[in-house]
C-alpha cells in the first residue's frame, strides 16, 4: 500500500496524520474527477462552434449519458469498500475474487445502460420534446452507449478498485491525458481535422466513446501489467455469493445518488418556471458550486476507503477517527471556498457575463445573490458527501439512503417550493430549499457515523471484537 493506507500497526494514526493520509489519496481523485469536467466543458465549446441545434442535442444527449452511468457507477462503490476492508484485515487473497466479481457486475450493468441510452428519442417525445430535438439526441445517445461499458470499468471500477489498492495515481495521469485525447478527437472528428472523417456532432458522441474506452484500456494495463500490483488481479472465477454482496452494499448508494440528482434537476426546472435571467443565474451559481464540490466528493471517496480499511483491520476507534479527521477536511475546504464566494462574488460572475452590459444587471444581481446562499450551501454539501462515504467505510448504506431521500425530497423540495412561490424570494427560495435538504442530511449522516463508529469503539473495547454496522 501507499502511504494513504499503510499496513496496520501497533500504534494506530493520529488525528494530524490521518488528515494528511486522507489529504493525499484524495487529491489525486479530485484531480481526476475535474478532468472528466474538463472533457464535458471541451464537448460543450467544440460542439458550441456548430450551432445551438448541435450544441442542445449533444449537451442534452450527454447529461443524459452521464447521469445514467453515474447512477450505475454508485453500484461499484462497493469494491472500494470490500477491497479496503479486505486489505486493513491483512487478506489480500481475498481482493482478487472482488476484482473479478466487480467487473462481471460492472458488465452487467451496462444492459440497462446500454438499454435506456438506446431508447432516448423515444423517452423524449415521449416528455413532449420537439421531435426533431429527440431524433438529433437519439442519434448522439445511439453512440454514447457504446461508451456505456467502458465507462462503468473504466470509471465505476477502476476508481473503486485503484485508491483501495493504492494506486489512486494512476487515475490522476489517464484522466488528464484523458482530457487532451478527447479535445483532438472532437475537433478532428468533429470538422473532418488530421486526416479523419467529419462526423458533425456525432463526431463529439464518437470522441467520447474512444477516449473512455482509451482509458480504461490504460487503466487496465497498468494493474494487470504492473509487478507491484499484478498479484491483485490474478485470474479467478466470480463468485455469485460476492456479487450479491456488492449489489447489497451499492445499490443503495446508486439510489442516494438519484435522488439527489432529481433534486436538483427539479429545482432547475422549477427556475425555468421563474424566466431565463433567474436560470442563467442558476446556472451560473450551479455551475461554480459543482466544481468546488469535486473536491468534497473525492475526500469522501477517501473516506470511504481509509474507514473501511482501519474497520477490516479490526481498530474501530482508528476507523472513527479516519472519518472525522476527513469530515473536518471537507467541511474546512468548502468553508475556504465560501469564504471565496462571499467576499469576490462580482469577480466570479464576471467569468460568465460582462458586468458592464446593461442588458446583463438583473442575472448578474440575482448570480452574486445566489453565490451568497451558495456559502452556506458550500459547507453542509461537503459535509454530506463525505459522512456518506465514511458510512460506506462501515458498510452501511441502506439507512443513509432513507435519510438522503427525507432530506432532499421531505425537507428540501417542500421548502425550496414554498419559499420560491409562496414566499415570493423565487430563485434564491428554491436555493435555501437546496440548502435546507442537504443541512438536514449533513446532520444526519454525521450523526450516524457517529452513532455506529462509537458503537462499534465500544464493542470493542468491552469484547474484542468488532460489530457489524447494521
């Protein structure tokens, strides 16, 4: 192992150096996640260049692409989970059937990927698309599918499997030579560059499709090829019992995710409701708010795999500490970057508009005033990403999917709603309505580690053994 999870000692970490420890496996997980970013602002410029029409259907098509996988990928973070486990229990013999049962799972659940992308112009009309709308993302969804598979490997398994092994380095390289290889593939494909063929804004759906495949096939060729890390994946049957394992720990997971993202997919049809200033400001405020969340999500990913590994390792007090060193690493982070949205929010507004045109002065107020609520917003989101992670270190998924749908869906929309429309704030209502949904399952995810880690410290101290989150 790396440094990040180092073999279990008779001394476990301290709270300082489980922070540092985190703070180097996530870095380069952060770093991965805003180059995948990178290839989704490079697609939307390129595809920009030939028009509205291309550049609706294949930011639409896209979005769509994207949160299909990444529900699925929700499924894989089991592997983290298991392997890390395996790893703090000093089993590595155990690692290489949870390798091969995971990418049997990861294959698996590309049919319904697969099947969904497949049916996306006709999912459209049937929302009452224009048809013409459907057709074009029909057509650019007909070739993201292809992608659908090596994307589940080469993103839902890969960054599962690679940080648990301490290989997280490995994704930060591929990923940003990621982000280089799909730029030239789009705009050689896209205007017919470099000897290739022009395939318009299929072209975009088709750089896509190769760049993912790319690197997984990259990815895959640095754990199997490498000495250092070959004894992990040394071939071996999945096994059926495992499988259903992942799948009861991931499902979960992949359900928290949906239903955060239909959150904020229904606070953003609901600012549409509102005019098109409030949701360019939306957008804009969206938009800063997500990259600043990169950050979070890869401490929580972390987490996951540091808490999970001290748990394997039978050290349920050094697990409890993992996780809170990590939740103050997150919280800290994004209060930095509230702090940031506070104090220079015309700055960050005027990267997305010219504050000096008139025509602009009502988004641009409404933009700042949304970055303000962005603030607080910031904090209890990173909060929320990164105790759900050290939950999955522990196991336990299913209660905190409960939690994440009352939250998002029992406190935030109604109160998102009520502000917006009854209360007369519109845009900035529906954000304290985000805000409210996701304090509420900071604090109860929080709570809940709390409440298993001391559980578990507990039970040890008093048998020895470690009890199983439930």
């Amino acid at each position: 192992m790396t440094q990040s999870v180092s073999r279990v000692s008779a001394k476990p970490p301290t709270l300082s150096r489980h922070a540092a420890d985190t703070a180097r496996l996530a870095a380069p997980l952060a770093i991965a996640q805003l180059s995948q970013m990178a290839m989704g602002v490079t697609d939307t410029v390129l595809l920009g260049s030939l028009g509205p029409d291309a550049l609706a259907a294949g930011g639409l098509g896209a979005n769509l692409f994207f949160v299909v996988v990444t529900l699925l990928q929700g499924v894989l973070t089991s592997v983290s989970v298991s392997v890390a486990h395996a790893r703090g229990a000093q089993a590595d013999e155990r690692v290489p059937p949870i390798y091969w049962t995971g990418f049997v799972l990861s294959l698996l659940l590309t049919v319904p990927a697969f099947t969904l992308l497949s049916f996306a112009a006709q999912i459209l009309a049937a929302f009452g698309e224009p048809p013409l709308l459907a057709h074009n993302v029909g057509e650019y969804a007909a070739m993201l599918r292809w992608a659908a598979p090596g994307s589940l490997i080469g993103v839902g398994l890969m960054r599962s499997f690679l940080p648990a092994i301490g290989a997280a380095k490995r994704l930060l390289w591929v990923s940003i030579g990621g982000v280089f290889v799909n730029a030239f593939l789009n705009y050689s494909l896209i205007h017919g560059a470099h000897g290739l063929p022009r395939l318009g804004f299929l072209g975009s759906a088709t750089a896509t499709t190769i760049t993912v495949w790319l690197s997984a096939a990259v990815l895959m060729a640095l754990l199997h090829f490498r000495p250092r890390f070959r004894h992990f994946v040394i071939a071996t049957r999945p096994r059926l019992p495992l499988m259903g394992e992942l799948f009861g720990i991931g499902w979960p997971v992949a359900i928290t995710y949906g239903v955060e993202s239909t959150l904020f997919l229904a606070t953003g049809l609901m600012v549409g409701l509102l005019g098109e200033s409030q949701l360019a400001a939306h957008q804009i405020a969206l938009n800063v708010a997500s990259v600043a969340f990169m950050v979070p999500l890869a401490i929580g990913q972390a987490a996951n795999v540091r808490v999970s590994y001290w748990s394997g390792a039978g050290q349920p007090l050094a697990a409890r500490h993992a996780g809170f060193a990590a939740l103050a690493l997150g919280v800290s982070f994004m209060s930095l970057s509230a702090l940031v949205l506070i104090t220079v929010p015309h700055a960050i507004v005027g990267l997305y508009l010219h504050l000096d045109d008139p025509a602009n002065a009502a988004t641009v107020k409404l933009a700042t005033s949304l970055l303000g609520v962005a603030a607080i917003f910031q904090i209890v989101d990173g909060m929320q990403t990164v105790g759900s992670g050290c939950l999955r270190g522990l196991k336990d998924t299913r209660i905190p999917m409960i939690a994440a749908a009352f939250g998002y869906w029992g406190i935030g929309f109604p109160t998102g709603y009520t502000l917006a429309f009854h209360a007369g704030l519109g845009a900035r209502g529906l954000w304290w309505g985000l805000a409210a949904g996701l304090a509420s399952v900071a604090v109860l995810m929080t709570l809940r580690f709390h409440r298993l880690s001391l559980h578990n410290s507990a039970r040890t101290g008093a048998s020895g053994s470690v009890a199983a989150p439930h």
